[in-house]
C-alpha cells in the first residue's frame, strides 16, 4: 500500500518512506491510498486476543512493508508490562450501563500521546533499516508538556534514533518538568528555553529549515526527523483501540456483532479523532463521531458551520493539550470526504495560510454532518464535570476527559440518541492535581509532586507508579538556553 500526499496525488511513498518522512515535501500528510476494510470475522477474532495481538493485527492492514510478526514484537514490548500498569493497555471503565471511558494513560508518561509514542519510535527505526538509510535521525521537539516526555520516553535507548526536546523555561507544570529533567536514556538531551511555547516552537522550525545546519549534520552522519502528530505512524497505533473497546463491549456482553457504538474524543490537533474515523471507514460499526472541544472551540463552529476560521482569541485553559487553533489532521479528513480530491484540499490549505480561514463545499459540510457532532465545554463545565463525576460515579477524571464526558451529555440532550457510547480518557487525573482538587473541593496545599500525595489522600486512588517515583529520581538535565542559541544546543548534542 502506497502513502499519497493530500495535497497531490502525484506523490507516493511506501509506509516505511512515509513513517521516516512525517510529512509530505510538499506540506501535505501522508495518507494511505486505500482505507483497508474490516469484516465480523475479522473482529470476532480479536475478542480473545491480547492487546499487542489485536494491534499488529490492526497495523499490518496498513503497513505491507512490516511482516506482522515483526509489528508483534514491537507491539509486545511498547505495551509491556515494563511499560504499561494494566495487560488490556487501553481497558474500558464502565460508567453506566450506556457509557464507558476508554482509559488510555495507563502507559509510562501517564498521558495518551504513549499509545502512539511507545510504537512509533521502532516503526521508525525499522524504517531507516527498510529504506537502506545510513544516517541516524534526531528527533526535535518543542512541546508545552505532555508530547515531550512522551516522545523521549519512546525514543529512549532506541537504535539510530536520539532526541532533544526544548520546552518553555516558565510555560510547563511543576510535574511535567520534573518528568522532563529526570528522563533516563543515552539518546536524550532536554533544553529548557527562555520565553514561551512559541518561542520554543520558533526555535525548532528555524532549525529544521538552517541548510546549513543541514549540512553540517549531513556530514556527522545525522538528518532532522519529527515526532509529532502528523506522522501517520501516530495515527496509525491509535486506530487499534478503538477496534479494541468494540471487541471488549462484545466479549462482555454490552454489544452484540454490529451493533453501534458512538465515541466521544477531546480533541486537539484532530489526531485522536481522525483515528476514530478510520475505525469506522474499515468497517466498525459506529454510529457518531463527538467532537468535543475546551473553550477553544474552533471545531465546534467548523462542524455547524462549515466554515474553519481561526481569526479569534486564544484562550489558555485547564485542558492545554487542546489549547490549539490550527487541527492540523483536519486535512487527512478533508481528502476523504473530498472524495479524494487533493486540488479541493489544496485549495483549503492555501486559504488557511492566506486568510486564516476556509469554507467547504456543501458536499463536505453534508458529509462531515452525517458523521460528526461537535460541543464544547468551558473552564467552569469542566470543574464541575469532575466534581459530579467524583460524586456520582467515585471516578476520578482529568480535565480533558472532563470536556469528553460533558460534551456526551450534552449531544444526548441535542439528540436524544440513546447509542452505547465510549468517550475518551487521554491523561491521568495525576497529571493535573491542582485543578482535580479544586474540583473535588479540597483546595491544594503545596505544589509539584506535593501534590500527588494530596490528592491521593484526598481520594484514595492510586498515584501513578512513574509519578510517584519523580520525588526520588536524579536531575540529569539543567540546560538552559535563550531562544536565538537553540542551534548551538542542536549542534552541540549531536557533536
Ligand atoms: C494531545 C492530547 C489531546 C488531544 O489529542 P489530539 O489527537 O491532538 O486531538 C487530548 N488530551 C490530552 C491529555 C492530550 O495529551
């Protein structure tokens, strides 16, 4: 199966060129030229099987260049137990008898990215071997928090592959920086920088379009690769647990064979809810696609409206893995619904960069409706979304799966439809402490780590082994740099 580009068809790579690459030369994502299909047979036998089963099951519809044995292997070992706290990787939570949370931090970083991030880094590497490239590749990162320690925690140790994140001297938790400086591995290099996400952001472009230093690391043997979620080999790994809670609900009984399911995304970058569609376009039985979004709520307006429009305020919010304004998977989506048709797409993304905004064809708009409903759930919905879910149900959820369960009530409202429905649990309420206890009505005494042991007193739950043990590890990195020597900290990592 070939990877086409989205804004030109022209272009086609194997999944290995694809997955090395990210992203297409000429901007576009790379997307598989045929969405493989699905049967009952297929997903009944799944049912007994483990996750790293059911996932290199899943993963070798699309990547005929990778035996399925070898996607095993690597399956096996990210979604270990070395790795992961539960074998079921991504386990179901039974809400109520309509609603369950699909739980999916239970890996090393205690955020969804490490369901993608624990495979990506050896489909890449098996990459560089199939496509016969000599040179290691560097991953660079700037990241607000959660994609940075996932990413390193995946590339860690990983054969021809290192990484240097850069992250906002002031911009991330206490939490997130300790999980950041104390990351072991021989590969890593972690930078802080002084000035904001953007800065950082600005840095890591700048870097990666220096021909100069290009050259210069042309000659050490390296290339510049990125680990963010354009990369179809993030999207790819995300598709397997949504086949997986609809093999669950039918093992357990909530389902039979055909039944729908809807899912219920706190989306982003569009990363986790593309996904989502892809399981339904290979033939899982799914009824709706819910978008929901925090105050940001870009999407929301795009799915009533049609129209994508990005001149407006941004808002920084207690969800800030979803604090985004440009979606860029959004486009994978476009091609599809699109028919195909990479010139309508390319016509979109001129619009975006020129105006800051585009309007689909009433194909699209038609289209996107029968899938998709959008809502969106502000500071204060989120707060008391966690509180009632604590109340009522004894389940404590973070903030971004907060916006998930509130925006699925919200469409059982608009609707009506009484549909199974799965909504998403992207990061432990760990990572969040001082929000959770706000909401839970224990206002946090102390900071940092402290924290963890408060909310744990507060309510019983376990604290994320990994996180607990952030108060006793060593500090290996204490680099800091201004934005305008980034290069040199490049430069000097990769000597
Ligand atoms: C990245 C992230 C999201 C958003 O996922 P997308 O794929 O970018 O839409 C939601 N919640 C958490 C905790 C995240 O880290």
């Amino acid at each position: 199966m070939k990877y086409l580009s989205t804004r030109d068809k022209q272009i086609r790579l194997s999944a290995a060129e694809a997955i090395k690459m990210g992203l297409s030369r000429d901007g576009g994502l790379l997307t598989p030229e045929t969405i493989p299909v699905i049967d009952e047979a297929f997903i009944k036998s799944l049912i007994p099987a483990p996750y790293p089963v059911r996932a290199a099951k899943v993963m070798a519809l699309y990547l005929d260049d990778y035996p399925e044995a070898e996607l095993l292997s690597f399956a096996g070992s990210a979604y270990g137990a070395d790795r992961f706290d539960t074998p079921a990787a991504a386990p179901l939570r039974k809400v109520d008898d309509a609603t369950y949370c699909l739980e999916l931090w239970h890996g090393p970083t205690s955020a969804f990215k490490d369901m993608a991030l624990q495979m990506l880094p050896r489909l890449l590497s098996a990459a560089l071997v199939k496509t016969g490239e000599t040179k290691t590749a560097c991953i660079l990162v700037a990241t607000s928090g959660d994609t940075g320690k996932a990413a390193m925690e995946g590339f860690a140790d990983v054969p021809r592959t290192s990484i240097m994140v850069f992250y906002p001297k002031d911009g991330v938790s206490e939490i997130q920086e300790a999980q950041m400086v104390t990351q072991e591995g021989g590969n890593v290099g972690v930078c802080a920088v002084v000035g904001n996400f953007d800065d950082a952001q600005a840095g890591v472009k700048r870097i990666f379009s220096d021909t100069a230093i290009r050259d210069t690391l042309d000659k050490r043997g390296v290339f510049l690769s990125s680990a963010n979620s354009i990369n179809w080999g993030r999207i790819l790994p995300q598709i397997v647990y949504y086949i997986s809670a609809y093999c669950d609900l039918l093992r357990d009984g909530v389902l039979v064979m055909g039944d729908k399911v809807n899912f219920c995304v706190p989306t982003g970058n569009f990363g986790d809810i593309l996904a989502a569609y892809y399981a339904m376009r290979m033939g899982l039985p799914v009824g709706k696609l819910i978008c929901a979004s925090n105050r940001n709520n870009i999407l929301t307006d795009f799915l009533r409206t049609g129209v994508y429009d990005r001149n407006r305020k941004f808002y920084t919010t207690m969800s800030p893995s979803m604090d985004i304004l440009i979606s860029s998977n959004l486009e994978r989506l476009l091609y599809d619904l699109s028919g195909e048709n990479d010139a309508e797409v390319r016509g979109y993304m001129a619009a975006l960069s020129r105006d800051g905004k585009y309007q689909v064809s009433e194909g699209i708009k038609t289209a996107l409706n029968g899938v998709y409903w959008g809502g969106f759930c502000d500071e204060r919905g989120t707060s008391d979304t966690i509180g009632r879910y604590w109340r009522d149900y004894g389940y404590l959820i973070d903030t971004h799966t907060a916006v998930a369960a509130d925006v699925l009530e919200q469409y059982r409202a608009a609707t009506g439809d009484r549909t199974v429905s799965v909504f998403a649990s992207t990061a432990s309420p760990y990572k969040f402490c001082d929000h959770v206890l706000d909401a839970i009505g224990q206002p946090p005494k102390g900071t940092g780590t402290a924290l963890l042991d408060q909310l744990h007193e507060a309510t019983g739950t376990p604290v994320p082994t990994r996180l607990a043990a952030l108060k006793r590890k060593q500090r290996r990195f204490d680099l800091s740099a201004e934005k305008a020597d980034m290069d040199a900290v490049v430069l000097n990592f990769l000597k």
